[in-house]
C-alpha cells in the first residue's frame, strides 16, 4: 500500500495521483478521475481504464456519467428562470404546465417548484420507462406520470425523486422554448465555457468516454447497456470530466458568477439552494438534511453540500466544502466505488483543510432487540419491494427489485441482507460486495403511518 504521509505541497497532485492509483486497485475499481480545487489551483488525477472490455484507457479528458450531479445542474438553470421572472418557487407548476396530470388531483393542483427541488413531492421517484429518442421525450414521459403512484402526502417527509426533476425539465422546456438539453448548453454549459459537457450519446461519441462496468475483480466486465433513458436526462443524462464539473461548482462557490464575470444565477438564489428545506429522517445517508437540488451535510463542525450520481455501472460524488475554499469530484466506472470515495475524500479533506469525515456507520455489538415486531412487513414503491423478516435472531431484508434503473445498476433481481441496529429505529444493512453499511431507518410520518428509509428514498408499508 502506498504510504498515506501528508503531501508535499497543499496541491501535490503528484501524491494524490498515486492514492487514486492505490485506492482504485484495492477496491476493484476499473477507471476513475480525480479533481481537487483548493482556492485558485485545480490538480487532476486519473487511474485505469474508460472501457476494461476494449481496453481503453482513462485520462483526464475522458467523459464518465455524473448521474444525479445532473439535479444539481438542472436546479441551477430552473432558478436562473426563478431570477428572470418566468417561475415561482411556490406557485403550483399547474400553472406553467396546465396539462399536468397526476395520479392524486390535489397534488397535482398543489406540487410546486420548491417541493419538487427539495423532493418532498410525494411522488413515487423511481419511474423510469422510455418514451423515445426524439425531442419530446419529456413531453411524452410528463403524460405518463399520471400513471405514477404517490408515496406519501405533500411535504410530510423526503424521499428521493427522480420523476420530479424530469417533471422540472419539462417546465425548462415550456419556459425556453428549447429542448432540455438545448437549454442546458445555451443557459449553462457555454457561459461556463464547458467543452467536455454534453447529454447525448451522439454528442458523447465525440470523445473518449467511459463505460460502466459489473461484476467485482477478474470477473468484472462492460455492461450491456450504456446509458439511461433519454427521458430520465434531467435526473442523471450528463456525462462530463472532473475539471469541468468543478468549473460548475465554482459558479456556486462564487454565488452564480463564471470565471469570466458573467452572472448565471443571482446570489440570492445560489444561496437558498443551499439553505435547509427539510431534514431527512435518515441523517446518516449522504447528508442531515436537504437544500434546493443540493445535499447538505455536517463533518467536523463544518458545513458541506454536494451530490453523488449512480447509473449503469458508474458512479461520481461531489462534495463542497465553502469554509476552506475546497471542492472535490470523483468519476468512477465500476467496483466498489462508495469504498474508494470514502477512503479518498477522508484523506484529502483532513489534508487540506483540517476536517476530519465522519467514520461510517457501524451496528451495535450485541443481541438483536426484544422489540422489533412493529418494523416486520412488506415495504412497497415503484420498482422495489423490501421485506422485513425475522429468522430466528437475525432480522433480514428481502429486496426485490422490478425496475433495474431504479437501483442505477444491473444485478440480482432479489438481494437478502441482514439488518443490524446501529440504535433504536436506525439500522444498517450491507449488500454482496460493497464494503461500507447502508442505513435504514423505520419511522412514523405525522399521521401515523409507518414507512421504511433506506437510500434516501421513503417506502410506505404496505403489510
């Protein structure tokens, strides 16, 4: 293992460029790219390879899919439209889309932009289906949402919402004329002076561009398919470098001004973004509470916001830390990537700026509790169903997966997992093949009603 002294230079991207090595290796990593800004100086820092079954090497150029970091950029330019005027955070976005059309009347005639930035909508987030190649893909897929269920009532708790941010690049399109991914490049992209940004895979061919990879070790392989809907473009459709997502996150760390001075967005809007609009139930799972589009969390006494994505075999984090001046992006295309995040991003912020990151979280030692009837049942939304069961003195969660895109990867249909408790409701449970636990969370909404908080998404129970 390379020895983990402390750099050089604040910036040696020497030193980091030989941790990525290590770590990526250790964790079966098959390709990833590192980007630090620290004040002025942005280092980058790249390992492996972009595509293991063609042999193709990663470098610093290389496009990987940022996934859900796309919300962020998404929410960006929706605000923009709330500076100009065109969009009200609060108003109902019936009033923008007349057509909207949900499966719950009242929601439809209540949901507004707030609601859906911060994902208190209700609406079951996980719907993934394909509506086409063509430009009116969401047009097509906002139709199809009156088909989608709602997972619990307007603004009574979080839960992750990927058909919202669709739903949010409809109304783009309604309010600029352009097609979500026209008004991207014209409103974000370009004034940013991106050249390795881009949505489509016509666009992505263009360049070197990575591919996801499943499977862990020597058994590791391409999967089959390679990007996401064009409908869920939105929610998780750009593909970018590090650098480049670091120029994005400089137009936040400046409160909505470019390198060259141009405002994007005003400073207002960049700092409600960050402002606190509900905690979540489940503080342990990529932050304590959630922003307009970004995550906010709490390391050391500081204060951070970022995102992470997760598509077909790639996976990124982004995570922002304003007191030190400091932002760093990881691009990965496949192995346990959560793991090598962990062990980087523990490093590099303890290195630059003094913060130490939270430990992961671990169960308690000792005998399952007495109490755990009430948590035993059948928790249901779109595309998953987990099962909570008690066998003998063990309890295990049965997840059934109906909509692979959900999961934002291709594996088992059906995974069993063994639920531990950390302390009273909180839990965590550990899949094949990752290293860290992941949180769950058994809590009440107001009215009672009993769900289930696991991957930042509320799953009611339904028996």
């Amino acid at each position: 293992m390379t020895d983990r002294t402390t750099p050089a230079s604040p910036l040696d991207a020497a030193h980091w460029q030989a941790r990525l090595d290590e770590a990526a290796a250790r964790h079966g990593v098959p390709g990833a790219g590192l980007g630090i800004s620290h004040g002025e100086t942005v280092i980058e820092a790249v390992t492996g390879f972009a595509n293991l079954d063609a042999r193709i090497e990663a470098t610093t150029d290389t496009l990987f899919q940022i996934g859900s970091i796309t919300k962020v950029w998404t929410a960006t330019v929706a605000m923009g439209l709330v500076d100009e005027g065109l969009l009200s955070l609060d108003r109902p976005v019936v009033e923008v889309l007349p057509e909207l059309r949900l499966s719950d009347p009242d929601l439809t005639r209540r949901v507004t932009l707030r609601h859906l930035l911060s994902h208190t909508s209700g609406i079951d987030g996980d719907f993934f289906v394909d509506t086409g190649r063509g430009d009116d893909c969401l047009e097509k897929y906002t139709e199809r949402l009156a088909e989608v269920g709602v997972n619990h009532p307007l603004g009574a708790t979080m839960s992750y919402c990927n058909s919202g941010f669709n739903l949010i690049g409809r109304i783009i399109e309604r309010l600029t004329g352009d097609g979500w991914d026209q008004a991207m490049r014209k409103r974000l992209y370009e004034p940013l002076g991106l050249t390795h940004t881009v949505t489509l895979p016509e666009d992505a061919l263009r360049f070197r561009t990575a591919t996801g990879h499943s499977g862990r070790g020597d058994e590791q392989k391409g999967v089959p398919q390679w990007g996401l809907v064009r409908s869920a473009g939105p929610a998780g459709l750009i593909c970018s470098t590090p650098r480049e997502v670091l120029a994005f996150t400089r137009l936040h760390l400046n409160d909505g001004v470019t390198a060259d001075g141009t405002r994007v967005l005003s400073a207002d809007s960049a700092e409600l973004m960050r402002r606190k609009q509900i905690d979540l139930p489940n503080g342990h799972t990529l932050g304590d509470s959630w922003g307009l589009g970004w995550i906010l969390m709490g390391w050391d006494g500081h204060r951070l916001y970022g995102h992470d994505g997760t598509t077909l075999g790639q996976s990124a984090f982004l995570r922002i830390l304003p007191d030190a001046d400091l932002a760093v992006c990881l691009l990965t295309n496949g192995g346990d990537s959560k793991a090598l995040y962990a062990d980087l991003y523990g490093e590099i912020v303890h290195s630059l700026a003094g913060v130490t990151m939270p430990p992961p979280l671990e169960p308690a030692a000792g005998p399952l509790p007495a109490d755990v009837a009430e948590h035993l049942g059948v928790y249901e939304r779109e595309a998953v169903r987990m099962e909570v069961v008690r066998r003998d003195d063990a309890l295990t969660m049965r997840t059934t997966v109906t909509n692979g895109l959900a999961m934002g990867r291709q594996e088992e249909p059906v995974i069993e997992s063994e639920l531990r408790q950390v302390e009273g409701d909180v839990y965590v449970t550990r899949f094949p093949g990752l290293r860290d636990w992941m949180p769950v969370t058994f809590y009440r909404l107001a009215d009672g009603s009993s769900y289930l908080h696991a991957g930042v998404r509320a799953t009611p129970k339904v028996g």
